[in-house]
C-alpha cells in the first residue's frame, strides 16, 4: 500500500517535471489541483496563490523560455494519508538566448490525493548558490 | 475538529519561530520531529535531511547569529489528516553587526502529528527577491 502510493507520487512528480519542460500550459492543467489554496513559489519570486494565479505565472514562464530540461537528483518522497510531499534538487538546462546556461533548484512539492489523483496543491522552488 | 487542528498548526508554527528568535537550540529540539526523515533548506543552501543533520544547520545559525526577530504575514495553514502546511512570509530584522538588516523569505513549513503534538518534519525558506 504504501509502497503503490509512493510510486503514484513519483509519477506525479515525474509528471510535473515533463509539463514544466513541455511548456505547454494544458499539460500543467492536468498536474494541478484547480483549487483556492494550490500555491506556488518560484525562485525569488513572491507567493502566488489561488489556481488562476499560479496558473498565470506558468504561463508567463512558459512565454519566456525556449527550452528546459531537468534532472532531478537527491529526491524523496514521502506519504502520509491523502498527501504526499516530494524535496528533490532539479538540475536545470535552460536556452532563452543562444548560449545555454545550468541552475541548481532545490524544491519542495506537495501532492493531495483527490478523488484517485495525486495532484500538485504546491510547489517551492529555490535557487541553491554556489 | 478542523477549526481546532488549524489552531493547534497555527500555535506550532509560532513555537518555531520562537524557537528562531530564542536562538536556543534546546527549544528548536522541541519544535521538531527527531527522525530520519526530516529536512530542511535555508535560504540559499544545500538540503539537509535527518534530525542530526537538520540540528548540527541550526546550531551553525544560532552561533553565527547576534539577534533575529520576525514578523510573519500572509499566513496560510492548511490541515488534512495528520499532515499539516504552514506558508509564510518571514519579515526578518537580524543584528549580525551594528547595523540593523531587512529581509523577505518565503517558508514552507511541513508539521506532522505524532502523538498528541505537532511535529515539524520540512523547512524551506528562500529570499524574496526585491
């Protein structure tokens, strides 16, 4: 049992990282929760909350990126009940000009289980310096 | 019930950041869940995961650290089952040197309940950019 539930998270997860590197919206829709209290934080930037809010700003990174790959390393995830959270680092390739560049991000994703779905309610993510 | 859980989540999150601004590494102890499975990201570093691990970062703080106060806003608890998610603005005054500093992290807190209390087992804070 617990062991099926961390593999439907990891997918889940999984999941997340190829909408976020398919930067096409729809594919982020189906990873969500549409719900008021999904947040979102990416690196630096404030806290959204509210679907439509997080919604927006996927958007606005999608419309502003060329290409982005991720590899995720140190990742865990972890059940307990209807929730899941998953820390891992994300190992990114980026290209919005000609030279490509790498980021270290360290995030923190949470999963609810809704109806027989694990889907995003929020995600944290960070640079790692140095 | 949950009117209830979210108080006690919101009272745990307070005792953390009291145990922030003590700078005393013994009621940190109490704050946190002590087991493998706990992690932390501070603003800028790598994670650390299991409770020593996790402790040996706050000490580290805590000794490099003259006086730091907060003021929390844009507070969000979230309570289901036994897991619970605190996300929060950090509005921090820290005194390393003479001069006062300002600054604005985002948190994501995960709290667990084991036994009666409200363990915290996931930190992560990042830097508000501007």
């Amino acid at each position: 049992m617990i062991e099926q539930r961390i593999e439907e998270v990891t997918r889940a997860n999984q999941a997340f990282y190829e909408a976020f590197e398919s930067l096409d919206i729809a594919k982020m829709d189906t990873v969500w929760a549409h719900l008021e209290y999904v947040t979102c934080v990416h690196p630096g930037w404030t806290l959204r909350s509210d679907w439509p809010n997080v919604r927006d700003s996927w958007v606005l990174i999608f419309n502003n990126t060329f290409s982005m790959k991720f590899e995720l390393t140190e990742v865990m995830v972890q059940v307990a009940g209807d929730m899941a959270w998953v820390i891992c680092v994300e190992n990114i390739t980026t290209q919005q000009s000609e030279e490509p560049q790498q980021a270290r991000v360290l995030a923190t994703n949470l999963f609810e289980r809704i109806g027989d779905e694990w889907l995003m309610i929020h995600h944290h993510g960070s640079a790692v310096m140095g």
